[in-house]
C-alpha cells in the first residue's frame, strides 16, 4: 500500500501560508510544519503559526531559531528602519523586504524534507498581490527546484523535490476566496509588519493587501485593527 507523502510546509502565521499549507492538506499530505523565528518586528506572528500548525493537524512543527536581525537591512529586522505607513513606492523594492528571506527559508526547508523523505516543498508566496519582493516570483520558485535538484543527495540519484506555490498566480481576494471554501479561519492568521500591541496597525502595507483582499473577496475581515485601514490605496 503507498504511504501517504509528507510535506515540509513553511508557516509563517500569514494568511496566504494558511492557505498554502491547507491546499497541501487537501492534497491528502502529511503536514511538517516549519516556522522561522528572525527575530522579526512582529514576532506575534510565530503564535499565529502555532496555531495554523495544530489546526491543520501539522505531525510536527518546528519553530527554528536564525537570529536574522543580526544582519538587518530590512525595517523588519532592524528597529532603526521604519515600516512605510504611507503606501510603497510602485516598482520599488520596499525596506519591508528582508534580503534573501525566501531563499534561507526553503533552504532550511529543503534541508528538513531530505532528511524527513518527504519531496514535496509548500511556500505561500504569489506574484500578484505583494510588494515588489524578488523571492516571490515564479522564476526565483522554478529556479530553487532546480537548485534543489542540483544541491541535495536526492536531487542528484534522481528522486527530484517539488516546490509547491499555489497562490503564485492568485489576488489577495482570491486567497481570501480560497480559506472561505477550505474552511479554515483566516482569523487565525497574522499578516501585519508593525503589530500594535496584539493588534494589526492597518497602515502598513501588508495590513492594506490583506483588509483590500476581503474587501474585494465579498468577505467579513476576521482581523483586529488598531486603525481601520483604507482597503481601495
């Protein structure tokens, strides 16, 4: 009988690695959760990774200390950088990007689902509704798979590794769309840069895509917002 495939799911506590882990599920996967604690600005989120982790039944999850505030150059890393709160210039990478953030984390992940046998790899990243930031194109996600090909034991005696972005090509509102029909609780998720207590601010830039994406979904916004954001900027 085949056994069923294990997954390595990174979880941030997001919304759309929610969603991308949950689409792992109903493709009848066993869930390794792996969450990364940067010593990021919003810390809170790791909490709201614990709990999609349980409530997707995940076999494992793996909170991973990698003190990435030690290099900074991201608003998220270092506390001398402040979050736009203003809208982000177009065509610009914002200072919300976190240098190579993406790339680290599936490394990590890689790394954990050669050693586990599993050979599929699940990142919420999409193309559409995000910040400009490099590592959540289509071609960084088809060149990782190659670079995982290339990089690992597996990779080379030909037992290939996938990685799995299913939002790549979905709006915000679509993501939204898609945690209403998986019926899971998008309140669970925690999408904002610079939390206001246990708040989401509702001014930075994540906060915007998130309350637009519910907006334009047709959808109640589960989310706590210390200012109500303007979801149309």
């Amino acid at each position: 009988m085949t056994k069923t495939p294990f997954s390595v799911v990174l979880v941030s506590g997001g919304l759309d690695s929610m969603v991308s882990a949950a689409l792992a599920r109903e493709a009848g996967h066993r869930l390794l959760a792996l969450s990364i604690d940067y010593n990021q600005r919003h810390l809170v989120e790791l909490a709201a990774a614990r709990r999609i982790a349980k409530a997707l039944g995940a076999e494992r999850h793996v909170v991973l200390p990698l003190d990435l505030s030690a290099f900074g150059g991201s608003a998220l890393t270092d506390a001398s950088i402040a979050v736009p709160k203003d809208g982000v210039e177009a065509d610009v990478i914002p200072v919300t990007y976190v240098p190579a953030r993406n790339t680290i984390f599936l490394s990590l992940a890689l790394g954990w689902a050669e050693a586990a046998g599993a050979r599929d790899l699940w990142i919420g990243v999409n193309a559409l509704d995000y910040s400009g930031y490099p590592d959540c194109r289509p071609e960084f996600i088809a060149g990782f798979e190659t670079l995982a090909e290339l990089a690992t034991r597996a990779g080379v005696e030909g037992d290939r590794f996938r990685i799995h972005a299913p939002l790549q090509h979905m709006t915000k509102a679509d993501i939204a769309r898609e945690a209403d029909r998986l019926g899971i609780d998008a309140g669970m998720s925690w999408s904002c840069y610079d939390p206001v207590g246990e708040l989401h601010c509702g001014r930075c830039d994540s906060c915007r895509l998130r309350a637009r994406g519910f907006v334009e979904a047709g959808l109640p916004d589960p989310t706590r917002y210390a200012e109500r954001p303007d979801a149309g900027r």
